[in-house]
C-alpha cells in the first residue's frame, strides 16, 4: 500500500524541465500583461490629469494634478449622448441581425447530406480572403438606395464567416445527427426542428457569437464614415472625431502662453476621447470574458 502512495507521489511530482517551462511562461505572460496593462493605465491617467502635467510628461501609471474638467469638455456636447444613443442602436440593431442571419447560413452548412455543402463552403471561404473592395462596396451601398441610412451601417458587415464557421463546427460537433432523424420521423418539419432544437441547444454559442459582433458594431466607424453624411446618424466615435478636429486651432494670432494651453487641452483631450468610446466595453469585458474563451474552445474543434 506505501509502495502505491509512494509511487503515485512521483508520478504527479513535476520534473526539471516542467518547472523550467511553468518560470518561462509567466515571465512571457507577465511581460504581455505589463505591454498591454501599461499604455492602457497611462491613457486613463493622463485623461484625468492636467494639461501641463501631461505635456511635461510627468504622467505615467497615476494622474497628476488630478482634474475632471477634461470630461466634463467633451461631455458638455450634445452629440456625445446623440453618439451614444447611436451606436448603442447600431450595436443591438447589428448584432440581432448579424447572429440571425449567420445561424440561417451556418445550419445548412452544418447538414452532412446537404448537396452543395461543400462548394458553398469553399465560395464563403474565398470572402474571408478576397473581398470587392472600398470603392465596389460603396457603389453596392449606393445602388441599393441605402445611403445616409441606418441600412448602410448595419448590412455591409452583417455576416462574418468566420463566426458562422464557429457555429457550424458547434452544431456539428455538439447536436447529434440521431437527433434530427428521429424528429424527422416524428413529421417535424426543418423549420420547426431549427426553432424548437438547434436555436435552444446553441444558446452557449449564440451568447459567444453575440458578443463578438456586439464588440465589432461598437468599433465600427470606417462604414459610417464612408456612408453617412447625416450628422442625427453618426456613431459615436464620428462625433468624437468632430471634437478633436475642431480643438485644433491655428495659434498666429495667439501669444505663446494662451496657444500652449489650448494645444494642452487639445492633446488631454485625445485620452478622454479614448476612454469615453473605449469605457462600455471595459466594463462589460471582465464578466464576459469567460464566454469569449470558451468560443475559441468551440471554434477549434471540428468534426
């Protein structure tokens, strides 16, 4: 019996080399957090920091001469609550809209016995190489009268094949094809088999895929950009822009003393501007964080 004990010690008992690889990979993994962690505590500090302190370049993980005038600036605009409203639409609008229309194609792709499953495949899987581009989408958009329209934000990237391959394998892998068999005997119909199975059995991917378009349609702006000349219709990163474009100034007429602190202003204002487009998601990330890994999970296997 000691001999068992002693032997199942050793067996789980970490060898040099282990030891070696567990001290290298947090080192790697430290550092990546320090690459990543740092410029991102620096832009919040300098946004809550004063001009002077941030041209000085004396702010580096904490504010100094700690200040929220620099928001209130840029939320004394109208359009930034507008901007808000916006893209708060755009991103439930799209997502809606995007994960529907990727369950639609990702089903029938799913289908072993569908018949022209693997020349569609390989037609989506050319998109995600090869695309039309800028100057053909924007003639599509146009033809299709969708231009200055909440139409021309949301249908361009509606579908990404990538996510609808991740629901595909997911179907394949989780749903059983007994399954559809035997309710296709009971005289359930294929309409009725996705609605009242597949669409209840994918919840765990659908809440994955969600939140991939959700973050996508957050930081779209290059498509409203191109399509929309409605300011009631801008995003938020456009109004956004607006405001740093018009901070600028030309300092001739200035004396020196009064165009360093409006050119201070205008620079703080550049961090504010990140954190206030970039604070939603960072305060949605961490509770959702778990689902975004176990997408990855779901979209490396494949049957």
């Amino acid at each position: 019996m000691q001999k068992t004990k002693t032997h199942k010690k050793k067996h789980f008992r970490q060898g040099r080399g282990d030891k070696v690889f567990n001290v290298v990979a947090i080192i790697v993994i430290s550092l990546i957090v320090i690459i990543v962690l740092v410029p991102l505590l620096n832009v919040v500090a300098a946004s809550f920091s004063s001009s002077k302190a941030v041209n000085a370049g004396q702010v580096l993980l904490w504010p100094v001469d700690f200040t929220l005038e620099n928001y209130r600036t840029v939320l004394k605009y109208d359009s930034v609550w507008l901007g808000y409203r916006n893209t708060i639409f755009y991103t439930v609008a799209g997502t809606v809209i995007s994960v529907m229309l990727s369950l639609c194609c990702a089903y029938p792709l799913a289908q072993r016995r569908f018949s022209g499953r693997k020349f569609l495949n390989r037609l989506l899987m050319f998109t995600m190489i090869f695309n039309g581009g800028m100057i053909p989408t924007y003639m599509v958009v146009r033809d299709l009268n969708i231009l200055d329209t909440v139409w021309a934000v949301l249908l361009p990237v509606a579908v990404s094949f990538y996510n609808v391959i991740i629901i595909r394998n997911f179907i394949e892998t989780t749903i059983p094809v007994e399954l559809e068999e035997s309710t296709r005997v009971d005289g359930c119909t294929p309409f009725r088999y996705f609605v009242n199975f597949i669409l209840p059995l994918s919840k765990p991917i659908i809440a994955v895929i969600a939140m991939y378009y959700a973050v996508a349609q957050w930081n779209n702006y290059f498509n409203a950009f191109l399509y929309l000349t409605e300011k009631n219709l801008y995003p938020l990163q456009l109004f956004l822009r607006e405001i740093l474009v018009s901070s600028k100034f030309s300092a001739a007429d200035l004396d020196p003393e009064t165009a360093a602190a409006i050119q201070g202003l205008a620079d703080t204002l550049k961090y504010v501007i990140i954190v206030v487009s970039t604070l939603p998601l960072m305060c949605i990330y961490p509770f959702v964080q778990k689902h975004f890994v176990k997408g990855v999970m779901i979209g490396s296997v494949k049957g």
